[in-house]
C-alpha cells in the first residue's frame, strides 16, 4: 500500500502543477485509504502536503510572471480568515458519532469522507466540463466583482479548513471567470492561494493533533517531485486537454468513496 500512496502522491503533484486544481482533493483519500489514517488528521496531514507542494509548485510561476500577488493576497484574506474559524471552531465541535439508525452508525470520519465525496463528485464535473473562458486572451482586461470575491474567499477557506483540500476546483473558476485572469496566470496564482490557506490551516490545527512527521515529510517529498514535474509539463502540455482526464479520476474516486463509506464500513 505504501508504493500505490507515493504513486498517488506523485499524481497530486503533477496534477497541481499542470492545472493548479485536482490534486490536492486525492490527498485525504490517499492517507486514509493507502496510509490507514484517521479521516480527521488525514485532513491536518493534507493541509501540510498540498501547502508545502504548492509552494515548491508556485516558484516557476512567480518567475514567469505567471501570478497576480494582488489578487492572491485579496483573495486568501478571507479564505483564511474563514480556515481559521473552521478548524479553530466547526471541526472540534463535530461529535465522533453524529446519529445511530438500526445498526448503522454515521461516524465524524464517515461523515467527513462523505463531504469529501461529494465535493470531489462536483469538482470532477468541472473539471470535465469544458471550459469556455480557458482560450480568451493573455491580455484581456480583469473583471471586479468584490462581494462575489469575499464569498469565494470564504466559500475555499471552509472547504480548506473542513477537509483539508485546497480548493483550486473552486479557486480556478471564480479567477477565470469572475477577474478574468488568463488560464495560466489562475493557476499559478490558484496555487499561491493554497499554499497560504493550506499551511495556515495546518498552523491553526497543531494544537488538536499530534503529527506523525517521518510519514508527512515523505509523501510531501514525493508529491514536490510530482509537482515540478507538472510545472515542467505545463510549458510543453496544454494543461486544459488533460483536466478532464484529472476529473474522471477524481470522479471515480468520489464514487468509490461513497461506496465504502456507506456500503462497506
């Protein structure tokens, strides 16, 4: 099982660094299911992969002047401020079994998963979705819309905060469509706004949580080699021809989840 989560580890980090999205939203299910980690520090251990990751993965896109540092600072601004609330507040407060029907017991881990399914099923149809804004020019003019902005912020800084995965199925859209940020500049500065809610995610969480390093600086380790070789790709490879590619892989996985969650355990 180890082999199969380094694989999968080096999938999270070519997927961030070709199309800034996807990657880190197989992160928890890798840890649960390959490394046999608690649901809940599964999601702490995830804040640390994907911030780490995507920070190694934003250099290059720094250096090409691939990323608008305005809006990744007006952005995380709120997002962070709603991660903090939710770890601080919403994910100490979940009880370890949330209600008993008959003989099924929907656990804190269960129901954790099963949000996470549910968001990796919604995230896979965007990402299969063809994008209609992904071939508009390098030099067209940015849109402001500053309450729908705020909301997004917040919106991502939950999803952070609640499951650990960065959000960029969220991020991407609302900087393409709602600032009209060219493709490539959304994804680099898609993965400076992770890298700042993930890791102040995991800053916010240490207090509840003991961490079990040797494993984390290894899958991190190999998830930074899966996301410079994403980054190298993304300047030979168009990254949108092989988003849909990333989807139905998360879309099955939100399936399996599911199935386990509900139909196994």
């Amino acid at each position: 099982m180890d082999i199969l989560g380094f694989l999968a580890s080096i999938i999270i980090g070519v997927s961030l660094g070709l199309i800034g999205a996807g990657g880190s939203i197989l992160t928890v299910p890798m840890l649960v299911y390959l490394f046999s980690v608690d649901a809940a520090v599964a999601t702490v251990y995830s804040l640390f992969v994907v911030g780490v990751t995507s920070v190694a993965g934003s250099f290059s896109y720094i250096k090409n002047g691939k990323v608008n540092l305005s809006t990744a600072i007006f952005f995380g601004i709120p997002s962070v401020m709603a991660v903090f609330f939710t770890r601080k507040f919403i994910v100490p407060a979940i009880p370890q079994n949330i209600i008993t029907i008959g003989n099924f017991t929907l656990s804190k881990n269960a129901l954790l998963m099963l949000i996470f399914a549910g968001l990796m099923l919604w995230a896979s149809y965007k990402m299969i979705k063809k994008c209609t804004h992904c071939n508009e020019s390098e030099t067209q003019p940015q849109g402001f819309n500053i309450k729908l902005v705020l909301f997004q912020g917040i919106l991502v800084g939950f999803v952070t905060g609640l499951i650990g995965a960065g959000g960029g199925f969220l991020i991407i859209p609302a900087l393409v469509n709602m600032l009209k940020l060219p493709m490539k500049t959304a994804v680099g500065t898609s993965l400076v706004i992770i890298a700042f809610n993930s890791l102040s995610g995991f800053a916010f969480s240490l207090e509840h949580f003991e961490i079990a390093w040797p494993l984390l600086i290894k899958v991190t380790m190999v998830a930074i080699v899966g996301i410079w070789i994403g980054s190298f790709l993304s300047t030979k490879i168009d990254g949108k021809k092989l988003k849909p590619a990333f989807g139905w892989l998360v879309l099955l996985m939100g399936f399996y989840i599911i199935c386990k969650e509900v139909f196994i355990s």
